[in-house]
C-alpha cells in the first residue's frame, strides 16, 4: 500500500492538480492523441502484408499471413481484402487521418495550455486579492511576484512536459500492442530491455526534480533582492551603498546560473544517450531472435518497426519527464503559494453596512499579533459623522495599527469596532471598505492616465466625466491637469515619477472624492512635502472639514491644529482625547511635542 501511495505521489500529484484545473479538457486531449497513434499504429501495420504480396501474389488470405493472419481476417469480416491496390490506400488513408489527428492534437493541447496558464494566474490573482491584509504583510513579496510573473512560464511548460510524457506512454502503449500482435516474443524481450535501461536514468530525474525546486528558491530571493534594489533605489544610490547590494543580486543570479547549467546537464545526458540505448537494445533482442530462436525476418521487421517507434517513444517519456522534473520545482512552489493564499483569505460576513454611517466607536478595542505582546489595549473612542480626528504619538504608540483596525484590514484581537450599532467584523467588509479614501505618504499612482488614475479605470461616460471635474476641482488641480498636453489622457509615470509630491497628493485626493467616501484617512499624508506644499495640501484638507469623515495620522501638529479633536497614544493606550487647546493645557506629553517642534 505504501509503494502504491509513493508511486501515486511521485507521478500523479501533478495531474491531480491539472485535472483540477482542465477536467475533461485533459482527458479529451488523450483521446485524441490516442487515436492519432491508433492510426500511425495501423498505417506501419500495412507494411507487413505489402512485404508479404512482394513475391508477386495477387491477394494475400489469413492462411498465407501467419501469426498475422487474425489482422487480415479482422478486415475481410468488414468487406476490406488485402490486394497491392487496397493496402497502399489504407496506407495513405490511415497516415492521412493521422496527420488530421496530430494536427488537432497539437492545436487542442495549445488551447489547454493556454486556458490552464490563463486560470492559474486568475486563481492566484482572485487568491491574493481576497487575501487577508494581516496575513499578507508577512508573506515574502518576492515569492508573489517571482510566482506571479516568472514561474507561471515554468508552470506552463510543466503542464505540457506531463501531458507529452503521458501522451507518450500512450504511443509506447499502442505500438507494443501492435508488435506484440505481430511478434510476441520479438516484442516482449524489447520491451523489456527498454524498461531495464530506464533504470539508467533514476539517478538523473532525482537530481534534476532535487535541482529544480532550488532554483524556484533562488528564483524567489532573486525577485526579492530585486524589488528590495528598486524601492530603496534612491537611499542605495545616495549612500554609495548601491555596489555592496550589487553583490547580493550578483550571488544570487550565479548561484541560479549554476543551477540551471547542471540541469541542462542532466538534460542533455538524457537527450544524448536516448538513440545509442535504442540502436543497442535493438541490435541484442534481433540477434536474439535470429541466431537463438531461428525467427524469420520479415515479421521481425514490421516488428522492429514499431518497436523502435515504441522505443522512441519511451525515450521521449523519460526526457519530457526529465523536463518536468526540470520545472516541477516551480508547479510547487506555485501550488503551495496558491494553498497559502487560499488558507488566508478573508471570510466576509453578509452583514449589511449602514447606508449612512452615523458614528464609528472602538469598544474595548485591543490588538496583537503574538499572545500579550500588545500594541494597543483597551481602547475605546467614537468617531461622529463629518467630524475631523487626528491621531499623534511617539513612533510606535501604535498610530497605524489603529487606522488599519479602523479600516477593516485588521481585527481586533479583543473589543469590537462598531458602525452605529453594528459589529464591523459581523458586515460586508468590502462593501464598508469601498466607502474609505485612504491617502498615504507616499501616494498610489499608476502608470496610467490622469483620468483612469482619478476614476480608477471606469468608463468615460458624461456622467463619469462629470464626477471626474468635480473631483479635480475638490481636489484644487484642475488647473494643473488642464496644463497637460494631453489634459486627462495624459500618462502619468510608475509612481507620479512625472509629478512634484503636492501634485501627487492632489491626484490622491481627488481620486478618493470620485469614490463619494463617507471616510477620509490620511495616514502621514504630508510629512514628506515641503512645508510651503504641505500648508497648500492642509488648506485643500481643511476645505473638507465637516463634508466627510476625516482621520488624520501625523507626525506633524501643525497639519492638526484646525481638528475637532485629538487623540494623544501612548505605548498603545489613548492617553487624553481633546482640542488642540484643551490638549495644550492639561497633556504634558502633548504639550512637550508641540513645542520640540516649535508650533
């Protein structure tokens, strides 16, 4: 039972996870490529009675084929009888259809293979989409985006090495059956001389699946090291540290260079000794047969024939499953990726958002992500409708923790966040979610266009034009976009590379008023703006007090001077919730802040 488990494991665990995918496409392309060996198997078989009518017969009867006369007696029962004339028809007619069937046999695999990349990438994408934000920030980035772009093209090409392998062990299959129908003996020793000389190459497809899994890890810490050198691109260069990281990526690309090159290795050991083995083999079981058992030649022939198209095909098992094994590290690493992201996506309640949300109140809200390690405790507030709230602390009082707990993208470990009456973590989050305009430091801009960055790539309707102009002047850059060449079609560089950083926020903000929000974060939205665009910012930020639903997280107080409260955090607790005024009096830690920073 275990050999049998062991077998399963190392040869069908990869179709279990194809055939979740393609079902009855995967069984449908065997098919068809068993019927187009089917026909090569039927279109070789009429050599032999075409060698046999050589002596100058004008038909050739069952009695006078010898042990191939049950062929020849199958198709005299349906009317078919084997003169020159009729068995060079057959001969074209069964090559022709096979052409036919091979023809679709490759089309039909490509579209397979096609629809399975296509659905792979979709159920990883639908798999990351839906994954959980507190899951997320400790998955390797690299991982994600090596999976998502790099091992999709070795995922691809794992399909179509397992489906040919199999596709050949069903050519191996059909033409055994012939040759054995025309010569058991000659057939039977072949044969097993081609299995034994499988075991040659055992030592090979260890090495090459052992290989193939280091190189989708290297692979992974190579996409790693790579988003690392582009995001701190800037720090690196300022610092001349951008040689030291250098070095890391250079490890890294030789280290898989090394790996890919023992892989052709084996390979090309694979590929190299495939038609010596089956000349060898040939050449002993046909002495065998001639000098041992006296057998005549002719049926030898036919035999041998479609033992060495039996032969060829075994061989093209073992080296198409030798290129699986080449990439099967990647078919695993992409299915544990798409296992993990499914363990953690988020399970949604059904629970409905209140249409207007008329206050948000944290009760006894606390969070961790280890057992009693807190970083926040015990925090109860309420947040009114329209009303503007700004949260400051110290690094580390736990400032972000809580706007991502009031955005839904983590939950409190202890306490609940409610909207009204109604327990957040009991609704549809997404549906509440989809009501946040959430602007950060560094703001999101797409490699897009001005209008499909504002309207997040909704249709130019007049209506959608209409929301769109009205966000832009909300937003206070109308003017500015009217500047463009281009107005709204024009392209705005990876990460607003084309925009100074008070225009970035604006397109932030005016994206996030295109959505109608009822809640507005701003996570340090302006700490990295001089203070002459950070006042022009705070002015557009201020013309929206009492129309939304503002949170504000700064480090800067000046940004929060102008809101109707404040909420001091201190190691994770709330220490004093009030004016800017009433906080001056009587929070000496707010108060020593405000003047380190000379307000």
């Amino acid at each position: 039972m275990e050999t049998i488990k062991k077998l399963i494991k190392q040869y069908f665990s990869g179709f279990a996870f194809f055939y979740s995918t393609l079902r009855h496409r995967l069984f449908i392309a065997f098919l068809i490529s068993f019927t187009f060996g089917l026909l090569d198997g039927l279109g070789l078989a009429m050599f032999l009675p075409l060698l046999k009518l050589a002596g100058g017969d004008n038909e050739l009867t069952p009695s006078e084929a010898g042990d191939y006369g049950h062929f020849i007696s199958w198709f005299n029962e349906i009317g078919i009888f084997f003169t020159i004339e009729t068995i060079l028809f057959l001969l074209v007619f069964f090559f022709f259809l096979k052409g036919v069937f091979k023809f679709f046999a490759h089309f039909y695999f490509v579209k397979v293979q096609q629809f399975f990349v296509a659905q792979l990438r979709l159920n990883l994408s639908k798999a990351l989409k839906d994954f959980s934000y507190k899951k997320f920030i400790s998955l390797d980035v690299g991982r994600i985006q090596n999976t998502l772009t790099g091992e999709i093209g070795r995922v691809s090409t794992a399909v179509q090495s397992y489906y040919k392998s199999f596709e050949q062990m069903i050519l191996v299959l059909v033409y055994a059956g012939f040759a054995i129908s025309i010569d058991f003996r000659f057939a039977s020793m072949a044969l097993a001389g081609g299995a034994l000389s499988n075991l040659a190459y055992r030592s090979i497809f260890s090495r090459t699946k052992s290989a193939s899994y280091e190189v989708s890890t290297q692979g992974n810490l190579f996409q790693n090291r790579i988003i690392q050198f582009i995001n701190n691109f800037k720090y690196l260069k300022a610092s001349g540290s951008s040689e030291l990281f250098y070095k890391q990526i250079k490890e890294s690309v030789f280290f898989l260079e090394r790996l890919q090159v023992h892989i052709g290795k084996l390979r090309a050991t694979l590929f190299a000794s495939k038609e010596p083995l089956i000349i060898a083999v040939m050449a002993v079981v046909i002495i065998l047969q001639i000098r041992v058992f006296e057998a005549s030649l002719a049926p030898i022939l036919i035999s041998l024939l479609f033992f060495y198209r039996a032969l060829g095909a075994f061989m093209m098992v073992q080296n198409q499953w030798n290129t699986y094994l080449g990439v099967s590290g990647s078919l695993r690493n992409t299915t544990e990726l798409l296992t993990d992201l499914k363990k953690g996506q988020e399970k949604l309640k059904e629970g409905k958002v209140p249409e207007h949300i008329p206050f948000i109140k944290l009760d006894n809200v606390s969070f961790s992500f280890k057992a009693k390690d807190w970083i926040l405790q015990n925090l109860n507030l309420t947040i009114n409708q329209n009303e503007t709230i700004a949260i400051v602390g110290e690094s580390g009082s736990g400032k972000s923790t809580l706007i991502n707990i009031i955005c839904g993208l983590l939950k409190p470990s202890q306490g609940k966040v409610l909207l009204e009456s109604k327990d957040l973590g009991q609704t549809n989050l997404k549906d509440f979610q989809r009501r946040i305009g959430y602007i950060t430091q560094e703001p999101v801009i797409f490699n897009d266009t001005v209008f499909n960055n504002i309207t997040l790539w909704q249709d130019p309707t007049p209506e959608n034009m209409a929301r769109f102009r009205a966000a832009l002047q909300e937003a206070s850059i109308e003017e500015f976009v009217n500047s463009l060449p281009a107005k709204e079609k024009h392209l705005l560089e990876n990460s607003g590379a084309n925009l100074s950083g008070g225009q970035k926020q604006r397109i932030s903000i005016a994206r996030e008023l295109y959505k109608k929000v009822q809640l507005l974060v701003l996570d340090e939205a302006t700490s990295a703006l001089d203070s002459q665009t950070e006042r022009i910012i705070q002015e557009n930020i201020d013309s929206l007090k009492g129309r939304y639903t503002v949170v504000i997280v700064a480090h800067r107080l000046s940004t929060v001077k102008n809101a109707n409260r404040i909420v001091v955090l201190n190691k994770g607790l709330i220490e004093d919730v009030g004016t800017f005024e009433e906080l001056m009096r009587r929070t000496p830690r707010f108060r020593k802040m405000v003047e380190l920073q000379e307000l």
